[in-house]
C-alpha cells in the first residue's frame, strides 16, 4: 500500500512536472512578433556611440545594428523604442518591448525580472569623468564629495556605500554631463567604455578618466522573463554566440569607432570554429 | 515585535520576487524613504505657503493704478502659467544656475549658493504663484462694484477697501478653485526629480534602480504617500472653506 502511494505520488509528480513545462513555453511574445511582422526593440538613445540620435533624430548605434540584425533574421520589420537605464525593464515586464539591447548590465537581480540570455554581449566597468585639476588617483578621494551620477546605474550605490561619495543621480546623461561642466560635482561615475567614448569625441578638453576601473561587470541583452528559457531565449543565445564567433560585434565596434575591448577579443577566440582555416 | 515585523517583509521578500519590501528590514532605506517624504512634505509646504502669498500680492498688484506694475504682473504670469514647470526647472537649475554667485570649498567646485532645492521651490512657487493671482482676480472680480462704493462712502481709502472689504469676500470664492490649484502643486513637486532633489520620487526610483525587486512596493509607497498628503491638503481646505463661509454670500 505504501509503496503504491510512493509510486502514485512519484508518477503524479512527474506528470505534473512534464505539464508544467510544456504550460511554461507558451512562446507569446515569440508569436506575437512573428504574427504581426514587426520585432519592437528597446534601445538607448542617450548613449553614444551604442544607442543615440543622428543629427535626423534617428536612432542609431552598435545596439542599433544589432536590433536590425535580429528582425532580419526573424524575417521581421523592426519598431525601435528609446529606453531609459530606470525604466528599461519595466518597458520589457509590460510588454512595451519585446527585446531589450540597452548597455545593461548583467546582474543577478535583474536576472530575476527580466529573461536575460548568454553569452554576454559586452562589457564595461565604473570609472569617473573628472577635471585633470582635481588630480584625482584613488576613488577614497571621492568622500563626502558631490559626484554626478544617472539614475538607474548599479554602481551609483556602490560608490555611495564603498567610498563614501555623494551622489547626485541626474535622469539622463545630458542633465549629468551639464552639472559636471558647471562645476556642481567633482566627476560624473558611470561605465568606463561609455566615458572613453566620450573622451575620443574631444569635447571633454582638460577632463579625463583617473581611476583604476572597478566593478568589470558583463552586459546583457534581455527577452521577457517568460521567453527565457523557450524559443526566443534560445534564439537570441543564438544569435550572440555567432556574433562573437564571427567577429560581427568586433567589426560594429570598430565600425562605431569603440576603443576596441580584451572581452570581445577573447570571446571571439573562445567560440571560434575549430573547423575554420 | 520589531524583529518579527522584519523577518515576516524578509520572508515575503524570499517567496515573491517582486514584493520585497526592503525598506521595512534595511535601515539605509528605510532612511531613504523618510528623508524623500520629508523633502516632498518641506517642499510642498514651503511651495504652498510661497504661491499663495505671490497669489495675494500679484493680485492686488493687478488692481493698481499704475499701467507699469499691471504691465509685469501680467508679463510674470504669461511666463510662468504658459510654460511647462519641467522646462522651468531645467531652465532655472542650468541655465540662471550659472549667473548665481557661488562658493567653492576645494578651488575647483562651483557650488552655488541657491541649491537644486531651492531653484525648485522657487520655480515650483512661482508657476503654482501665477494660478494663484488669476484665481484671487477672479474672486476680486466677484465682489460687487456696488459693495465696494459704499466701502468709499463710509470713507474707507483704496487700500483699506483692499484689505477689509474686497479679499475678505474674494478669498471665500477663490478657496474652491485655490484648493485645486494647491493639489496640483503638491503633485507637481514630484517633477522636481528632474534637478536631482531628492524627494520622495527621487528616493523611490533610487531604491527600485537598486534593488529591482522592490519596484512595486515603492509604486505603492508612492501612491499611498501621496493619497494621504493630498487628502490633508484637501481637508484641511474644506475645513477651511467651511469655517470662513458667510451665511446668504456665494451660495
């Protein structure tokens, strides 16, 4: 009897588990898209040269191609969305977007609200803007000092909680970037491949990047949380995979004039076709 | 009592990823939601105080002889109730910002000495301030010629008229539409996020960016906060309107 009411209960959960699984991938976001003939991405618009606008008020970028490429291979027209770091998620949870590509960093809370797949697609760490009079060397120089910063950054805390800064955390770049030229923080905290860019632009006369970058933390892309695991996570893996193991994302950053990235180099390596050459 | 009401949020917090009620068992945050409301309560009473007295004065200015002084009260309000308060506080933080004397504690700072909150009291006070002189006019408007006329028979001067006759029946009508106009402004302090003030909008969405599982637990925070602050603005007012009601005036 016993054994029977093991065995029942066994075969029960079973059954169960297999009806679970097959109920999880419901693909809806995957249908929609391909019903409809368009793939509506969430990208940044406020960060150069990955997500931004052309004088024509277009969106585009190296986040940008990589949205195209990815309706192109679905055989879909592509709806581009401008996404802020504070809501690029939530954007993605209601069904706004049904692909996020935002320089978001991959995180493991993130990781339990939105379907973030691998392999990850870039990567930057934190580093600050700040005036070369400063002589700023070591991030304890930041204590008790006002640091401009953007709301929806992972590291606006870390910096808060590490090294005592106060951080001033602006909407956008723009009304950060501003407050730091009138001299209302000593540095603007924000991702070192993001500042970098900005550098090369030789706008920023007299101002550099001083600290040692922390916090290396890979980016994500993201599909809805119920798509993780089902044919759109599936698919978006895919496609990162090839873009690393053909050099496509190493040509888009040289296309966009990204200082070029060990990561990137080495992913590339990592996923290379052992059957090539 | 206190260690039990935590670890029931924790536990809450562990079973739905996202309803974690951070704030309720992490002091830092929980600091960071009183310090928000402290600012939007200092914020919104301060605005509320400001605006009302721009609202008096820029009314009675409207009523002077002088065509200069109507000319700059009606120049003040075209500008402040024509432009989006958003605008205005951008325009006020970076670009007046900048012709503000300012201090700097290390040779390179420039911190001036009106900060982000007060462009946004300021700002907020006025585009709140320039509702409120139209709505005081319209209340003066509705005090009969007539009442004022046998104010100046009994040999009363214009000021006098002003201070004993006039506002005290024109603030009677102008308390309904004042009471909206100083709802909005309370709700219009959130845009204050826009120059980085921390109040509690501000607070909030640092606390969702941070820990993203908190995200609706703030949205109801922010609901609930504002709920109460608007609703005792409203009672306060109605409370207000009812003690300075004349029996058989304005209905």
């Amino acid at each position: 009897m016993k054994k029977l009411l093991a065995s029942t209960t066994a075969m029960a959960l079973a059954l169960s588990s297999v009806a679970a699984s097959a109920a999880d991938c419901t693909n809806d976001t995957w249908n929609k898209v391909v019903e409809r003939g368009k793939l509506v991405v969430g990208v940044k618009a406020d960060y150069k040269p990955w997500g931004f606008r052309d004088t024509d008020g277009n969106l585009v970028g190296m986040e940008i191609d990589m949205a195209n490429e990815v309706a192109a291979t679905m055989g879909v027209d592509v709806e581009l969305v401008a996404v802020q770091s504070s809501n690029r998620m939530q954007f993605l949870e209601q069904g706004k977007i049904d692909l996020m590509i935002a320089t978001m960093s991959d995180r493991a809370d993130r990781r339990e609200i939105v379907g973030i797949v691998g392999p990850n697609y870039y990567t930057s760490g934190t580093n600050i803007l700040a005036p070369d009079a400063l002589n700023f060397t070591e991030w304890e120089q930041l204590r008790d000092r006002p640091v401009c910063g953007k709301q929806g950054a992972f590291y606006n805390q870390i910096v808060e909680e590490r090294y005592g800064a106060n951080v001033i955390a602006f909407t956008g770049n723009a009304e950060a970037k501003q407050a730091l030229r009138d001299k209302k923080c000593v540095a603007f905290v924000y991702d070192d491949s993001s500042i970098m860019a900005d550098l090369v632009s030789g706008s920023w006369e007299g101002f550099s990047m001083p600290m040692p970058t922390e916090d290396d933390n890979p980016w994500a892309l993201a599909v809805p949380k119920a798509e993780q695991n089902c044919v759109f996570g599936r698919f978006m893996s895919g496609m990162q995979y090839n873009w690393h193991k053909d050099g496509a994302l190493l040509a888009l950053e040289e296309k966009w004039g990204i200082q070029s990235t060990s990561y990137l180099k080495a992913q590339n390596d990592r996923y290379k076709d052992w059957l090539a050459e | 009592m206190l260690e039990s009401f935590q670890e029931f949020f924790r536990t809450v917090a562990d079973n739905h990823p996202t309803w974690n009620f951070i704030f309720f068992y992490d002091e830092r945050q929980f600091g960071k939601v009183v310090s928000g409301l402290w600012m939007t309560i200092w914020l919104s009473v301060a605005c509320v105080i400001f605006s009302v007295i721009i609202g008096v004065v820029g009314a009675a200015m409207q009523g002077a002889q002088s065509k200069i002084v109507r000319g700059i009260v009606s120049g003040y309000i075209q500008f402040f109730r024509n432009t989006p308060p958003f605008v205005q506080l951008l325009f006020f933080y970076f670009a007046l910002g900048r012709f503000t004397p300012t201090y700097s504690p290390d040779g390179w700072l420039e911190i001036p000495i009106i900060s982000n909150v007060g462009w946004a009291m300021i700002s907020l006070s006025f585009f709140a301030g320039a509702f409120n002189v139209e709505i005081f006019r319209a209340g003066i408007e509705s005090v009969p010629k007539s009442t004022q006329e046998a104010a100046s028979a009994l040999g009363y001067t214009r000021l006098q008229i002003y201070r004993y006759i006039v506002f005290p029946l024109a603030l009677r009508v102008s308390i309904p539409s004042l009471n909206n106009n100083l709802v909005n402004l309370v709700k219009t302090t959130t845009q204050a996020f826009v120059i980085a003030v921390p109040e509690l909008l501000y607070e909030s969405i640092t606390i969702w960016n941070d820990f993203p599982s908190a995200q609706n637990p703030m949205m109801v925070v922010l609901f609930v906060s504002y709920l109460a602050l608007v609703g005792v603005v409203v009672l306060g007012m109605n409370k207000w309107e009812r003690e300075m009601r004349v029996p058989g005036y304005g209905g």
